[in-house]
C-alpha cells in the first residue's frame, strides 16, 4: 500500500496542476463558483488517474466526461486520447441498464416499507423473520453505498466490497493531498511571494506538460 | 444468493470486511467481531459522505486562496510542496 500511495502522490499533484493549468487558459474563470467547480473536476481527474484503471476509475472518468461543461477540459489534459480514452470508457448501454435497475430499486422499497407497515399494524413483527430483516437492512444500505461510489450500481457483493475499499483509500489521499496543497498556499499567501526567483518558475513551468 | 458467482471464499470476504472496518475513523473499537454487516455498511456510507464534503469544502477554500493570488506563484508554491 505504502509504494502505490508513494506514486499516488506525485502523479496526483502532477494531475492536479495540468488540471487547475488547463482549466485557467481555457476560460479565465469569472467567478468563484467556476474555480471551485474546476478545483473539484481536475481532483477527481487526478485522483482516478493517480489510482490507475480499476472499475471505479474507469466509472468516474465517464461520468465526468459526459457533463457538458467538463469536456474541454478533459480535451485539454488528455490531448490526443481524449477520443481513444472516452470511446473506450463511454457505453450508454450500461447507464440505461442502471435506469432500469433504479426504477426497481424504488417499487421495491414501497414495498417492503408496506410489508413493515402491515406487520407493525397487526401488532406482531414476528411475520418477518429477523434474518429477511437483516438482509433487508443490508440490502438497503449496501444500494446507498452503490450509489457513493462510482460505478458501484453495477457490482454486487465482494467485488463491491473491494471496490469501496480501494475508493475509500483513495478518496482519504485525495482529501490528505488537498488539505496539505491548503497549508502550502496558505503559508505562502501570508508570506513575501516575491523572493521567489524569476528562474525557478520557468524551470517549473516546463514540469506541467502533459508525459505520459 | 448464486452460489455460481462465489468463486470468492468466505475468508476473503472477512478479510474485505475487516480491512473496511479497519480504515473507519475509530472513534469507539470495541473487538473486532462486534461490527455487523449493516452497521459496517452505514459507517461506510457516512464515512464516504463525509469525505466528499471535505472535498467540496477544500475546494471552496483553495478557490478563495487562488484566486487572492497570482496563478504562476500559487503552482510554485505547490511545487515546492512537492518535493518538501
């Protein structure tokens, strides 16, 4: 674990950088929000670039890749494989199978929560059987943590298990990168930013271009 | 459940669950065997909620930060970060 969060950090912030570079030379953000929004977007481009391709990842990417507002900037980090990489990740077959699913989903709440209703009414909850109520509750948490993770609605159970571990791990990377990213511009912010040599910045410049 | 699709054991599944339960925030770890499915699964659930919303909330911040400074000085700042 401790080698691959070693990469993950410097492909993260290598990631991160290209991002926040691309999103400000494409369109000076106005305000706040779009800053924030373009933060968000190239952390959680960096975090799933910096993980590699597991199913998550794959997930994540796609669904970033279809809102309207994200694609020129995901053109921008990806450059030429922007179109090999969203031909390969995009299926619309597979989010039309989890529309279908979800609308299961909600019938059969109503209808469990009407089997509740119906027992607690007649006064006895012996009708269900502690282990179906167990596995109820396990059923409907476990549809919460699919909905969490990317892609989760897709896994069932040790593969999903497995799944939200590798994506808890990262996402903590995610939240300690950003948090020590804050200290460091805070730190700077508050003191003289101009000692820092013309020199140094063009040489670290050239650090953000896009390598594979 | 199919059993088909279990081509995992049982062992592993345990070990998923534990490594999981590893890695929430402890506040209250009494023995290993005392966290249920349900319960591990909603820990989880709030956990991952959390961290998204510290997520959103980093970004807001780092939002205010670079925008009150100069974008080349922010990224060699962060550079600096880097290799520190």
């Amino acid at each position: 674990m401790h080698v691959t969060k070693e990469f993950k950090k410097k492909t993260f912030l290598k990631q991160f950088l290209l991002g926040l570079h691309v999103s400000n030379s494409i369109s000076n953000p106005i305000s706040i929000e779009q800053r924030k929004n373009s933060i968000k977007l190239s952390a959680d481009l960096a975090m799933a670039f910096a993980r590699g391709r597991t199913h998550w990842t794959h997930a994540l990417i796609t669904k970033l890749g279809q809102k309207e507002e994200n694609k020129s900037t995901l053109k921008g980090i990806l450059g030429r494989r922007y179109q090999i990489l969203m031909a390969r990740y995009s299926c619309p077959l597979l989010y039309q199978k989890v529309q279908r699913r979800k609308k299961g989903v909600r019938s059969y709440r109503f209808s469990y929560n009407a089997q509740k209703r119906r027992s607690a009414l007649k006064g006895s909850c012996v009708r269900v059987s502690p282990s179906v109520v167990a596995r109820n509750l396990e059923n409907r948490r476990s549809k919460v943590l699919k909905r969490l993770v990317p892609g989760g609605e897709l896994l069932k159970g040790s593969s999903l298990l497995s799944e939200v571990l590798d994506y808890v791990i990262s996402l903590k990377a995610q939240v300690d990168m950003m948090k020590s990213l804050w200290r460091a511009t805070q730190v700077s912010s508050s003191s003289n930013v101009e000692l820092i040599p013309k020199c140094s910045i063009a040489k670290e410049g050239s650090f953000l271009h896009y390598s594979k | 459940m199919t059993t088909s699709r279990s081509s995992i054991t049982e062992a592993e599944i345990n070990e998923l669950i534990s490594k999981l339960h590893a890695l929430l925030p402890e506040a209250r770890r009494r023995g290993t065997h005392r966290a249920s499915a349900a319960k591990l699964l909603k820990e989880t659930c709030s956990y991952i909620k959390s961290l998204h919303r510290e997520v959103d909330d980093l970004s807001d911040r780092l939002s205010y930060l670079i925008s009150s400074m100069d974008v080349t000085t922010s990224q060699a700042e962060i550079i600096r970060s880097l290799l520190r």
